[in-house]
C-alpha cells in the first residue's frame, strides 16, 4: 500500500483545487488504485468506466453488507446507529427499488413544474433583502437559503427550526475523518430533529389527498406508505428525510455557488449570458460538467471479482467514481479544462455528463436542482444589472468535504434599480 497514490481529502490543496491534485492521476489510467483517507479505493477516472460502474448490476451500494472491513472502519462507522444512512443511495434492488418508487412520485416532471411560481417568489423575495448598492455574501444570503426554505417547505419543516436543521446538517455532510465526534453529535442531532418532524406530521395528518404544493407532501406521502402500507420502518423514514434534505439543499447550494462563481469570475462569461439569456440552461449544464456541485459519488462494492478499466478489481474492494475528474476526460470532451456552453449541442459524442448519476440511482432530485438554478439566475440577472465580485477569487475559502464541491461564502457587489 506504500506505493500508492494517497489523497488526503481533507487537504487544503485537494479542497481549493481538486482538480490539479487529481489530473496527474489520469495519467495512470481510467481506473487507478489510491489511499483514500487511510483507505486502499478504485478511484475512476474515465467516463466510460464511470459509466459501467454507475450501470453495472454487479455493482453494489451496499456497503454494510457488501465492504470490507477497512471501508466499514473509514466510511460506514456508526452511520447505522445514527439512523441516517440506511437510504436508497447506500441500498441495492429490491430495497432500493422500493424506496425510489415511494419517492419518485414527488419529482415528476409536472409536479416540478408547478413549483416554478413558487420558487421563483422566494428568489425574488431574497434578492429584495440585498443592499441596493453595496456588498453581500451570494451563499449565505441568496444560493444558501433559496434550496432550503424549498426543501424545507417540501417536508414540512417549520421556519423556527430551519437554521438548527441547517447548522446540523452543515456540520454532518462536511466533517471529515478528523471529525468523528462531531460528525457523531451532529448527526444525533439532525435525526432527532428529523424524527421529531415525523412525530408532528403523523399527528397531524387527515385524510386530504395530497397536493405538491403543500408544504408536507414529500414527508406526509411516506409517512402515509409506511403507516398505511406497512413499507418502511421507522429508520427508513428519518434516513430518507435526511436524503431529500441534504441531496435537496447541498448540492443545488453549490450548484448555484458554483456557477455563479464561473460567471463572475472572468466577466465576458456573464456579458455574454446577458446578451443570450436563452442560453442559460446550457451554461448551467456546462457548470454541472466544469465544477460539478457533488466531487465524487458513494462508494461501490463489487459482488464478484471484475475487470474495469484494464484492471481487475477483487469482490468487496471500494469503487469511488469522481466527478472531478470524469467530467473532464479529454477522451470525452475535447479542450474538457474550457468553459463551452452549448458542447453538447455542438458534438453528440459530447453531450451529457454524469453529475447528477447514472442508472438506477440517477438523481430523482435533478429536475428540480436545475430549476432552482435556473429561477436563481433569471432573477439574479434581472434585478442585478451591476454584480461582480469583491474579493479575487484566490482569496475565497471552499467547503471542506470529501464528497460536495462547494464556496463557504462568495462575496459580491451588487446595484440594484430603485423602485
């Protein structure tokens, strides 16, 4: 193990830039063996590769029953006592099957739809608290609280209890291997808030059909199949609402984060989404590919020995697809470092990426993230004409975080028309 490569994703330099710490490893092949945080892990490099993992029935999510001890010890420790992790995204057929069936049933593309009103209010109102000629923090008034209050309202979580469902939530999805206790004491603290909200919602449940709208549809729709149809536990259901809120508010926050960022950062970007705003939904796909909001996906766990990339990857041994480094495989993407909206357009060997997943666990919630992005820069656009940063990009700080690639905070400066 002394001779592999060691990524340390707690690292300064891999949090700032995972991409040049990770480029060199390209060189070694589509799939290359690492030390991850202490742990030996097939890191997939190469899109195809990443393809047949995300796709591959003999790939299993499963890590409690399907790793080795060393990835129980780095990556699985406590996660069942806290009751948070026994999720679709970490389970196999048929349980996963049944679980994305419960939830899907929110996201479809005409209940998404009908959020954009909705949504497009909460922009608007957040972008009415910014200063009419003056600096602002981007994350923390704007990209932050945009996917939370949706999310938020989408379980049912009161609006007192928002910020403590967002510091702990903060706290779990970014500590990293350095931060067990903590990492342990915050998720105690979402799943007992989680499992309070279930409590209240159960009380209060008639016998209304559902409506997207309401704020209590996603949590009230699986309370009612676990209580009415016997189909989750109590577990599954707190672990689930932990799903939808950290896959609902993280990775659209850094989505929006991220993007912005890109656009401010060299000015012409943004001078040329201004000029061509009907390209907007290009440029949010080309941000999803360039600086993906989520680095790296759950780790696989092969069910028998199989041949990846050239290489032959034992039953049980940890298979990490990363997103930083497959969204930028030159076999795929021609000059893959550059900023291009409209590649896929131009090249249908280019089109796609692979940041909202593939296959069985392809993101139910996508739809929604790129209509959320897509509300947070019309509104931006019109109501900012004046938006440029306020501190050089090398001086902004990034999230910590083995799995999420996102700002701590984005300074900008901001006029907005009087009246």
């Amino acid at each position: 193990m002394s001779d592999l490569p060691v990524l340390n994703t707690s690292d300064p330099d891999y949090t700032r830039d995972p991409y040049a710490v990770l480029a060199p490893l390209r060189e070694k092949g589509p799939v290359v063996r690492v030390v991850l945080d202490g742990l030996p892990v097939w890191l997939v490099v190469g899109h195809d590769e990443a393809v047949q993992v995300l796709s591959s029935p003999r790939m299993s999510n499963d890590g409690i029953r399907n790793s080795g001890p060393g990835a129980r010890a780095v990556f699985w420790t406590g996660a069942m006592q806290r009751g948070l992790q026994s999720h679709m995204g970490r389970l196999d057929p048929p349980d996963h099957t049944r679980l994305r069936r419960l939830v899907q049933q929110a996201f479809t593309p005409r209940r998404v739809a009908a959020l954009e009103p909705w949504i497009r209010r909460i922009a608007r109102d957040l972008i009415a608290g910014f200063p009419v000629n003056g600096e602002v923090d981007l994350i923390g008034s704007f990209a932050a609280p945009l996917p939370i209050t949706v999310i938020a309202e989408l379980l049912g979580i009161e609006p007192e209890e928002r910020a403590d469902f967002r510091r702990w939530a903060d706290l779990y999805l970014h500590s990293d291997e350095t931060q067990a206790e903590l990492m342990a004491e915050a998720g105690g603290k979402v799943g007992a808030l989680l499992a309070g909200l279930l409590a209240r919602r159960r009380a209060g449940l008639g016998d209304a059909p559902l409506d997207v709208a309401h704020e209590g549809t996603l949590t009230d729709g699986l309370i009612r199949a676990r209580d009415q149809e016997d189909r989750l536990d109590e577990r599954e259901l707190v672990s689930l609402c932990f799903l939808l809120l950290g896959a609902g508010y993280d990775t659209t926050l850094n989505l929006i984060g991220n993007a912005a960022l890109l656009l401010l950062s060299e000015p012409g970007r943004l001078r040329a989404l201004r000029a061509a705003p009907g390209t907007l939904a290009e440029v949010i796909e080309e941000v999803l590919r360039l600086d993906p909001p989520v680095k790296a996906v759950f780790l696989r766990y092969p069910l028998e020995d199989t041949e990846l990339g050239g290489v032959r990857v034992l039953a049980g041994e940890p298979v990490m697809v990363h997103f930083s480094v497959v969204s930028r495989d030159p076999r795929r993407y021609s000059d893959p470092d550059a900023y291009v909206p409209g590649r896929a357009a131009a090249s249908r060997t280019e089109a796609g990426h692979l940041t909202f997943g593939h296959g069985l666990h392809y993101c139910l919630g996508a739809p929604l993230a790129r209509l959320e992005a897509r509300v947070a820069f019309e509104e931006l656009l019109r109501a900012c004409p004046g938006l440029a940063l306020a501190e050089p990009v090398e001086k902004l700080r990034w999230q910590p975080s083995r799995l999420f690639r996102g700002l701590a905070a984005l300074p900008v400066h901001v006029e907005r028309p009087v009246g």
